[in-house]
C-alpha cells in the first residue's frame, strides 16, 4: 500500500529516476547507496492496538527525522513536499481522538535532485484538465490517491488516482459509477471520464455536495438504510461472498478447511436471495452528509454487482460500533451485531422494501458473506495484514474459531 501510494509522487518522465524508500519504525533515513533524481521516503500509519510507550517512541521519531531533514537535507537532494498520512478510519472522528490519529499518522517527504520532476499525480491532474501542483490530497484504498481537484474551466471534481492493474487502480469504481448512472440511483457521483498515464489510472469523478459524516446519526442510518434498498437488484443467487471465501483460504491457508465448509453452509441459503449491488466498505467516512442527512455516498472501489443482502448495512453498523470501541471488526463480528434489537430495527424497512422475511439461517449466512467481503477487501488492498499476527487473530482467528464451534 505505502509503495503503490509513493509511487504516485516519483517523477512522470521516464528519463527522471526516482526511488520509493520506506522508513522503519524507528523512521531512520540513510541515504547511502541511492542515486535518484527523487526520493520518496515514510511509511503509513501505524496500525491501531500498540502500546501508548511505543506509539509514542514511533511519533517522537517521525518527528525529530522530518525537522532534521527540513532542517539539514542529505546532499545532493532537498525537501519540495511533506504529505502528512491520517489514518483512515480516525480521520472523521470527534476531537478527542484527533490525538491518538496524529500519533498513529504516517507520513510522505519527497526529496527531489535538482529541478523538481513532475510527479505522477500531477501529471494525471494536468491529463484530466485540472490545475496542477496537487498540493494537498488524501490517502485512497489500496494506495490510491484522493483529491479535489480544480478544473481548468474553473469548476471542481474529484480525482482518484493508483498504479494500472493494482488494489488502488481506480477504473474498478469507475465501472461502479457506470453501472449505478445506468439505473439511475442518486447520491453518488458520476463518472466524468477516466485515462492512464505514466503507468497510473485516473478516475475523474462529480463531486457531490455536503462533508463526510464524522459520527452516524439515526437519521443518517435511516437514509443509509433506504439508499441501500434501491441499490440495483437481479435474480440472484449472490456470487460476491464465494469470491471473498476462496481468497480468504487462499490467503489463510490453515483456514481452508473451515472456509470450504462455511461455503458449502451459505451455498443453499443465499440461493434463495436476490443479488444486490455492493458498495463493499460502506461506513461513516464514505458517506456525504448536509445537515444529518445523507447526500453522498462515495469510494466504490470495493464494490460488486452480486452482493449479498444486508452486507452493508451491517458493514456500517459494525464499522461504528468498531471505531466507538476501538475495536477490530473481527471483534465486534464476536458480538453477533446482526441479531442486535438495534440492528433488527434498523433493517426492518430494508428487508420488507426487498421483500426478504429473513430467518436464524439467512442472518447467520449474511454475517458470514460480510464478514468473508471485509477481510477480502482488506488483504487485497495491503497484503501485509496477511502477516500481521495481531490483525489476523482478531479478524481471522479467533472468528473462524467462533464460526467452527457453531458449525461443528
């Protein structure tokens, strides 16, 4: 994920080098050994649940190399920019935890030898007609990059930005807005026009009005509720959670016997069900609001046209309970949010609009295809998290373990 995103500020022109340098955690840079015309060096932000003692130590590093380099920059380069990288799920939260997301944050510098190079981003501003430099933009998943753009012609929209054929590569939302213009759904923007250049893929978006909510309301999980009912629908059966299953065993292969078995359960259940068109990552942060009532909802990347039903109002649920808590979602998946009286609530009209009278089985079969999409989407944009023993347990582990002995 750091690489595809610093890939997107190392020069356009192919006669300009460039390197993508990642820090460690203790955010040293030694410049030996690299001989570039720009350098792009950091990391990403760091993953929630560490200790206050170390995140602290990882803040205070950041933070004495970024002075030292603005302050005296190894030869022969100079710093033209610093991104500063928010971690997504706390860039919309109240003001207490803007603390812990300034700690958690990662950062971007890049070092340029010379006359600074245009970089990829900028390039892929100027193709779409907008203003360039791109000074300020935000982190995309995948490793995509996220920015409002001004037009040329003095208009704004909206431009999305990742390397060709990777988890960031924007034109997968592209083809999502496509498909939700044609049956005509509102409050989402609509594809502008798309392109490739200097090895990256552009989406050039509307851009809607109104803010991304920072904190769900009830009215804004009511008209949550409601957009997700007119999302498009077909006959069915839903295709997405046998996709997410297979890539799940395939990257947890100690899983595999479980995970097949968990298919062959949700096979008959979601035969049953229409295919319902998924957003994939529907939380507060992907939703525009004015006024506590939803105008947007955004980010498409994770997307299908073959959900099953209910993913994402459960995804939505889950994702605020998880960021009111502080939790991982894998954790709060433990606490069944599906057969919460909240949630019954909630979902009641969007069941009855879809003319779905859900039973004990069909419940349980849409936590597990929303549990399979999260972690899907997850690994596929930051394969990383395979790794990473702390997220796998809370998210992999231990609900597997949960699934195995209801199953068994």
């Amino acid at each position: 994920m750091f690489r595809a995103l610093a890939s997107l500020l190392l020069p356009a022109d192919p006669k300009r080098s460039g390197v993508v340098f990642e820090a460690d955690d203790r955010w040293t840079f030694d410049p030996r050994g690299i001989d570039a015309d720009v350098v792009v060096w950091g990391r990403p932000p760091s993953l929630s649940g560490m200790s206050p003692l170390t995140l602290a130590k990882s803040a205070l590093a950041r933070e004495r190399t970024m002075a030292k380099l603005r302050r005296c920059p190894p030869r022969p380069w100079h710093v033209s920019a610093i991104h500063r990288w928010t971690p997504s799920a706390l860039a919309q939260v109240q003001l207490r935890e803007r603390a812990r997301a300034a700690m958690l944050g990662g950062a971007l510098v890049r070092l340029t030898n010379g006359d600074p190079a245009m970089p990829v981003i900028d390039a892929a501003a100027s193709a779409a007609g907008g203003q360039i430099p791109v000074t300020d933009f935000s982190a995309g998943s995948g490793g995509s990059i996220v920015t409002r753009l001004g037009m040329r012609d003095g208009s704004e929209a909206m431009l999305r930005v990742g390397p060709i054929d990777g988890p960031a590569d924007p034109s997968r939302a592209g083809v999502a807005l496509e498909w939700l213009a044609s049956a005509d759904i509102p409050t989402v923007p609509r594809r502008v026009r798309t392109g490739e250049t200097a090895g990256a893929c552009w989406l050039l978006e509307t851009r809607l009005p109104g803010i991304r909510a920072r904190a769900l309301t009830e009215t804004m999980l009511v008209d949550a509720a409601a957009f997700c009912a007119r999302l498009p629908a077909t006959s069915g059966p839903p295709t997405a959670p046998a996709r997410d299953l297979k890539q799940v065993a395939n990257a947890f292969p100690q899983h595999a016997r479980m995970i097949a078995t968990l298919a062959s359960f949700l096979r008959p259940v979601l035969r049953s069900l229409p295919a319902i068109t998924r957003h994939g990552d529907l939380w507060s942060g992907n939703m525009l609001v004015v006024r506590d009532r939803l105008c947007g909802i955004v980010d498409w990347d994770a997307w299908h046209p073959a959900g099953a039903p209910g993913t994402d109002l459960l995804h939505l649920v889950a994702t605020d309970a998880a960021l009111r808590s502080g939790r991982e979602l894998g954790s709060v998946w433990l606490d069944a949010p599906w057969r919460s009286p909240a949630f019954q609530r909630l979902s009641a009209s969007y069941w009855a609009a879809l003319d779905i009278w859900p039973d004990a089985a069909t419940m349980q079969a849409v936590a597990v295809a929303w549990w399979a999409g999260y972690v899907a989407h997850s690994i596929a944009c930051d394969a990383t998290l395979v790794a990473d023993p702390r997220w796998s347990r809370l998210n992999v582990d231990d609900v597997v373990a949960s699934m195995e002995r209801v199953v068994l």
